[in-house]
C-alpha cells in the first residue's frame, strides 16, 4: 500500500508542474496589462514601462515562470501584484471558507446520494427508481448558480430561514456557521449527489444480480447484511471513483456560488485576480487546488487497495 501511495504521488510532480506552466502561459495571454491598471488611467508610457521593469513583466515569459517555480518550490508564491501581502497569506486567509463550504457539500452529497441510490438498486424499475432517474436528470442538467439563485429567494429573502450573504466562522458556534453555508452547499451538492445516486444505483445492481449474491441470499442472511456487507464493498470502486471527482467539481462550482452568496473563499478571490490579472495570486489559487484534488487522488486510490486487494498486487 505504501509503494501504491508513493507511486501515485510521483506521478502528480509532472502534472503539477504541466498545470503550473499552462496556467501561467494562459493568463499571460488573456488581453491586458497588469503594468497599465497598476500605473493608472493617466500615466504615460514612459511610467508604464517602468511599472512593467518593476514588476519583472519585461522579461520573456519563461523567465518569469522559471522565477516564479523558484519560490514556489521553497514554499513562497510570491506577492499579490496589487498588495503588499503574500500570495500564501492571502490564501490562508480566504482557504477556510472553502474547505469549510467542501467540507459541508461533500456531506449532503454521501447522506443524499448514497442512500437514495441503495434505495433504488434494491428496488430496480420501482417508482422509486424512476422518481431518482427523473430527479438525477434534473439535477444534473441545472447549473450550480441557477440552484443558488432559487434557493435564495424562497429560503432567504422570502422567508429568511438563512442568510442570504457572508460568512460565519466555526469560533462563532458550529450552528451559525452552519447556517451560512447550508444553501451554497446545497446548490453546489445538487449534481454531485444526483450523480453519485446514480453510479451507486448502476454498480449496485450489476452486483446484486451476481452469482455469490443469489448464495448469500439461499444461506439466509439478512437483505441488509447482502446489500451492506456484500453488496456495497465489491460495488464500492466505481462508487469511490466518483466521489473523488465530485470534489473537484465541488471546487468549481465554488467559484460561482462564492460570488453570488458572497463568500469570502477562493472562487470570489479567484473571480477578482482573473478581472485584475493578478498572476501570481491565479497561480496560488491553481495549485494549492491542485494539490488538494492531488490528496484526495491519493486517498481514492488508498481506498481502491482496501476495497480490491489485487490493486495492492
């Protein structure tokens, strides 16, 4: 298991360092100058040319970016081009919203999505059934921003149940934290939890109808025990497979839902560094992401060795 783990962190250096370049080649071709919006409306270009040298954005573009991985790989990312705070303090200060938002929406995504899809799976072609291929189509084909928007109106301006915006940290009492990321989580959770019902209902049914399952079954174990001691754990891959995607997908939709209910994370900083061309700050945000849908690759395919021992071979 150890030799799995350290083989699959290996083979996310590369990948890092591919996302960091492409990145950094990308915003630098987004039209625009940070030199020009950092010297004013009214400089000349002569002060626009200096601003530029200062910044170090006269030098080619793998200059930079050979400069900048410099600082990366020691643990600096650099300084926010429009304060005199560091990229790392910038994060660390908006990170907690995020994760606590991912955090918050990964569980209404297992507590939904599981057991609605072991619902269905044992009862296949049911109404149940049906209602949850209805549901899940549904769900998935409406964007995260949209569910934000229709979840504010009802159960935030309406009847305010929840705060419409803003963030309440975990100090203030678990409950009113709570409070404040309930329905961005929801409007995030929407899709991934229809899309986790429905892996979970397809392996679930394709293991229920195996042969060792009809043996269980004759020697008289309990309908709860086939679906969760045997039925479950040899379905589990795929079931796995999807949740460590969803919580990449749980990261872009934070983007949006951030902005709209106006919470302080990485998606509303990520929003204004792209509009300012702030790049080393973009950079920050795209890898500490990185690393963590990295984290969770790797957890994924720890649990791959504990579901299939043959991955561990």
């Amino acid at each position: 298991m150890v030799t799995l783990i350290a083989k699959r962190i290996a083979s996310a250096i590369p990948m890092l360092l591919f996302v960091s370049f492409f990145v950094y080649a990308l915003v630098d071709l987004v039209p625009g100058d940070a030199a020009t919006a950092l010297a004013g409306d009214n400089a000349s270009a002569e002060q626009i040319e200096q601003t530029r040298q200062a910044l170090g954005l006269d030098q080619p573009l793998i200059v930079r970016y050979l400069d900048w991985l410099g600082g990366a790989l020691t643990g600096d990312l650099g300084t926010s081009l429009y304060s005199t705070q560091s990229v790392v303090q910038i994060i660390a200060e908006r990170l907690p919203v995020t994760l606590s938002l991912t955090l918050v929406t990964m569980m209404i995504v297992v507590a939904v999505g599981l057991p609605a899809g072991i619902a269905a799976a044992v009862q296949p072609n049911s109404w149940l059934d049906r209602g949850l291929t209805v549901f899940s189509s549904v769900a998935i084909a409406v964007p995260p921003f949209i569910v934000a928007l229709a979840l504010v109106i009802p159960l935030a301006i309406l009847s305010p149940i929840f705060p419409a915006t803003g963030y309440a940290k975990l100090t203030d009492g678990a409950g009113t934290w709570l409070q404040h990321l309930i329905l961005p989580a929801i409007a995030i959770a929407a899709i991934s939890a229809a899309e986790l019902a429905r892996q979970t209902r397809a392996s679930l049914v394709d293991v229920l109808g195996r042969d060792f399952i009809r043996t269980t079954r004759a020697k008289g174990l309990l309908e709860s025990t086939i679906v969760g001691r045997h039925g479950l754990k040899n379905a589990g891959v795929p079931i796995v497979t999807v949740l460590g995607l969803q919580v990449s997908r749980v990261l872009a939709g934070a983007v949006t839902v951030e902005f709209v209910f106006a919470l302080p994370g990485l998606g509303t900083l990520a929003v204004s560094s792209v509009f300012s061309r702030d790049v080393p700050v973009i950079l920050g945000i795209v890898m500490v992401c990185a690393v963590f849908i990295v984290v969770i690759n790797v957890i994924v395919d720890a649990t791959y060795g504990y579901l299939n021992p043959r991955v561990r071979v």
